[in-house]
C-alpha cells in the first residue's frame, strides 16, 4: 500500500477540522518531513489528499443527511457555508444545494 493510500484510509476516520500534516504523519507513524516526501515522490501531497477528503466527505454527507451547509461545513474541515459552496463548487461544477436538488449527484 503506497503512502498516499494509508494517508487516504486514514482521513476517512480523522476529524478534518483542524488536522495537519504532523496528525496524519502520526496516524501512519511518519514523521511529517518523511511523509511529505514519500507523497511528493508519489506524486501528491498533502493539501491534495485534505482536499479530495473533503470533498469526498462533503460528497456523503450531502447525499446522506440534512444537514444545513453551515453544519457540513466543519465537519469537512471548512470555516463555514461560504467556505463549503466556494470549494464544492471548484470540486463539482455546481453548488451543494445543486448537488442535493438533482438527486445528491445521482445526474
């Protein structure tokens, strides 16, 4: 299994907000200047891997719950609603109540 794919297992499972680097580097018992270049010779980095995380999480949680934005907002790692629209919409092309309205990506 390559590093960047412990990095990913673990993010399925670790609070977004507010983790970096050195708490992945000590979910996968890296240092954090070992881990960024075992990434960087995979080809990736963290901030890509936080990324797709978030975006992945935000993905599931607006396809399965309720939640207003301002609730999914922290708990994919983002500082609140506007935070949330202005990156699901770089990730999807559409807003998240876009998203949920068309069927939670199911378009």
């Amino acid at each position: 299994m390559t590093r960047a794919e412990q990095v990913r297992q673990w993010l399925e499972q670790a609070p977004l907000d507010g983790t970096g680097l050195a708490d992945a580097g000590r979910g996968v018992h890296l240092s954090p200047r070992t881990l960024r270049r075992s990434l960087q010779e995979e080809g990736t980095s963290w901030r890509a891997l936080l990324d797709a995380a978030r975006h992945r999480r935000a993905r599931r949680l607006l396809e399965t719950t309720d939640l207003p934005l301002d609730r999914v907002a922290p708990l994919v790692g983002l500082s609140g609603a506007t935070a949330l629209v202005r990156a699901f919409t770089r990730w999807e092309g559409i807003t998240p109540g876009a998203y949920r309205a068309r069927g939670a990506g199911s378009g």
